[in-house]
C-alpha cells in the first residue's frame, strides 16, 4: 500500500490544509445529510467541481473543531491507493489504525473500483461508528455498480456545472442581492445582459469560468469534450463505430431545443435508430445531454409523446458546434437551453407543451407554464401559444422570461410575472417558495 499518497492527498493531517473556494448552492443540503447514517453518494459529469464540494465539506468539519485525523480522503483516480481497497477487512483494520473515534471517510471517483457496491455494503452492514461520503462521474455507472447493493443506504446527490448564480459569485459580482430588479434593470441591464451572454456562450464549468482568456475557455471545453466525452463515456459504451457516435454528438448539439428527429439523427451520424436511441439513454446517464418530456394531465400520453432534448451545458455545445470565436449574438434555443439548464440544477422537473395546432410554450413545471423570449419587450404583450396554455389549464400564476422587462399584469385571472433572463436567480427561489 502507498502511505506516501494518502499522506499526500489528506495534508490536514499535517496541518496543511489550505482551502479557498466558491460555496456551490448545493452545498447546505450535503452539508445536513453529514449527520445522517445513509451512505451520500455525489454524483455529476466530469470537471463540475465533485472533488471541491468534498473538500467543502471536509474544510466545513475541521472549522467545527473535528479532529484533523478523523477526516480520510481517498481520490481512486490515483491508482497507488486502490490497494487500500481489496479487502474491506483491510481497510478498516487501516483506518482504525489511523485514529481510534468516530471517522469521516471520503472516496472520491469510486466508480474505479471494480466492485463499489458490495464493498460499501459490506462496511455499512457492520454498523462502524463513521461516515462515507462518496463520489461518481456517471450516474449509469454508479447505478449498475453501486445502486442495486445500497437500497436504502444512500442518499444522492446530483451535481451539475456552474449556475448562473455561481457564475455571477465566482465573477464577484454580488448586485442581484443588494439592489431591486427596478434599480438593475434601469442602471445595470446591459452589464447584466453581457454577463448572461458569457455564461451562456462558455457555459459553467469550473475550469473554464475561472480562465479569463477567451482561447483558455475554448482549450478547457476542448479538454472536457476530449477527456471526458469523446473518451470516458465513449469507453464506458464500448462504442464500435467512433465517428458514427461523434456525429451523434454534433447532432444532437444542433438539435437542442427541439423535439429529437430520430431518423434525422440516424442519417447524420450513419447509426440506426436502434443505436441512436441507446446512446441517448447513455448520454443522458452521463450528464452531457437531457431529455424533457411534454406535459399531459394525461400520464399514458405523456411517455408516447416525442421528448425534446436538451444540452447540460451550453458551452460545451457551443464547442461541439464550432460556434464559440467572436461569438455575441445568442440564438433563441440558447437562450431556452440556459433557463433549462438553470431549473434543473435547482431540483425542479420540467416539462413542455405541445399542441396538435402548433400552439406550444416552451416549459411547464407542476402546472406553471414559462415562456422564453430572445428579446426586448416594450409592452407586457404575450404570444397566441401562452395565452391558448392559459385558457386550457387556468393556472394560478406564469413566468414570461425576456432581456429587459420585469413586471406583471393579469390575465383571465392567471397572475403573468414577466422577469429579465438574468434575474432567473430570483425567480427560482420565487418557485421554491410557491
């Protein structure tokens, strides 16, 4: 076993350790589940900050007076350690070695080894006084290796790229919660809406955000597609036809927003739909791509009808898509994509409709339905399609998302808030609250 790289990746243990990061949003959530029994399993792509939330935590417990020693940290990328994890009675007979009390043990990327689950359950049957706290880069993966062993052991969960939130704090940008949306819009739109537009154009990883050179932000999406799309999840499928899954990518990239054409799909890439369809269902278990399905009051119809697809993170479609150099104009999926990509990190499940006519609005969560508008808006005026959604549902409220205007007004007793794209912070925590 290589003590020198345990020793190295837990430098608290010497009183080394130095941590300075953006707080995630996620983080009180986690950060509460500590005190529980079950297993917190951390799932998320690759390069979205998984190991610094584990470092969060572990700075979040030696500022509470934890014993330095208590805390172990295993990141199984460094295959050095994976001795460590042959035999689980090894294992504890190390850490008990180690400190004697009550003991907080992170595996980072335990997805390497070849037998996760049934390591874990083997560890969490003896009812040890610890925690674990692991993380995975692939739902799918975690799911076939760990999920089927820890039934009511765990509790998960999902971490994706930056929020706009986030990327408004890691660029120390702090304006959305001192001033009113009338102070912003009137001495702050056009800064606001240029920072929405990096965000969307680049997108939230980490990495990328905090490159502050335009070529450095192109280089890391480079990077992320090369390492972890073109080859983590590639090899993870077993793909055989390389370019046929490449171009299944590229396809899909330009397909988001939009109801997913699978025989168009089939054609571009040169896989059959049989093919094509599956490495959907695996690019969505590995957190590069999402499908959102219409909404229906009827379920049955609801799982017959055409998903849309859409991508978890704009910039790395934007990278696919050859579309980043001198880019300042924003096309109108983008934009849709963006406040997708916002309500999913924050927990909400959306849907969209759809109706035989062509009327559609572009989501629907729990019964509110939100517009996405590309443009300014001089007038609270709405389209054929929101007011047909209004007629037929009579919700209580609805959200008209646009550049430039805040306000509402009311319509056949529906209460439609109209809020900037950039004040999407706001309005998801006007959900939570609704």
């Amino acid at each position: 076993m290589n003590y020198i790289s345990f020793i190295f990746q837990n430098p608290w243990r010497e009183g080394k350790f130095n941590f300075n990061a953006i707080e995630r949003e996620i983080l009180p959530d986690i950060l509460k589940d500590i005190n529980s029994s079950a297993i917190t399993v951390i799932t998320g792509g690759r390069q979205v900050g998984k190991t610094t939330i584990l470092m969060n935590i572990i700075d979040n417990l030696l500022k509470k007076g934890v014993e330095p020693k208590s805390v172990f940290y295993f990141n199984l990328d460094d295959f050095n350690l994976h001795p460590y994890f042959e035999q689980y009675t090894d294992f504890i007979q190390f850490i008990n070695s180690e400190y004697q009390g009550f003991k907080y043990i992170f595996i980072d990327e335990i997805q390497r080894l070849k037998n996760p689950g049934i390591f874990l359950k083997l560890i969490s049957d003896l009812k040890l006084k610890l925690k674990i706290i692991v993380s995975g880069s692939s739902s799918l993966e975690l799911k076939s290796k760990i999920s089927e062993h820890l039934t009511g052991r765990k509790h998960t969960f999902e971490i994706y790229p930056f929020s706009f939130g986030e990327f408004l704090k890691a660029k120390g940008v702090d304006i959305l919660d001192k001033k009113t949306p009338g102070e912003l819009i009137k001495f702050h739109n056009e800064e606001l809406l240029k920072f929405l537009i990096e965000f969307i154009v680049y997108g939230g990883y980490p990495k990328v955000i905090l490159s502050k050179d335009k070529k450095d932000k192109i280089i890391e999406l480079k990077e992320i597609y090369d390492s972890y799309v073109k080859k983590d999840v590639k090899d993870f499928l077993n793909v055989d036809n390389i370019s046929g899954y490449n171009n299944l990518v590229k396809g899909l990239a330009f397909q988001i927003g939009n109801l997913i054409n699978y025989n168009e799909l089939s054609v571009y890439s040169g896989l059959n739909v049989r093919s094509v369809k599956k490495y959907i269902d695996y690019l969505e278990g590995t957190y590069i791509f999402k499908r959102v399905f219409p909404y229906f009051t009827n379920a049955r119809k609801e799982v017959s009808k055409v998903p849309k697809i859409f991508a978890i993170d704009t910039g790395l479609m934007n990278y696919v898509r050859e579309n980043l150099l001198n880019k300042t104009d924003i096309s109108g999926e983008l934009y849709e994509n963006f406040v997708f990509g916002e309500f999913l990190k924050n927990g909400f499940e959306l849907k969209f409709w759809r109706k035989g006519g062509g009327a559609e609005v572009d989501f629907v969560i729990n019964g509110i339905p939100i517009e996405v508008k590309s443009s300014k808006l001089k007038k609270p005026s709405l389209t054929k399609s929101f007011i047909s959604y209004i007629e037929n549902y009579k919700p209580q409220k609805a959200y008209y998302l646009n550049l430039n205007l805040y306000g509402s007004r009311i319509f056949k007793e529906t209460e439609i808030l109209f809020y900037p794209l950039w004040l999407i912070p706001e309005l998801v925590k006007s959900l939570f609250k609704s």
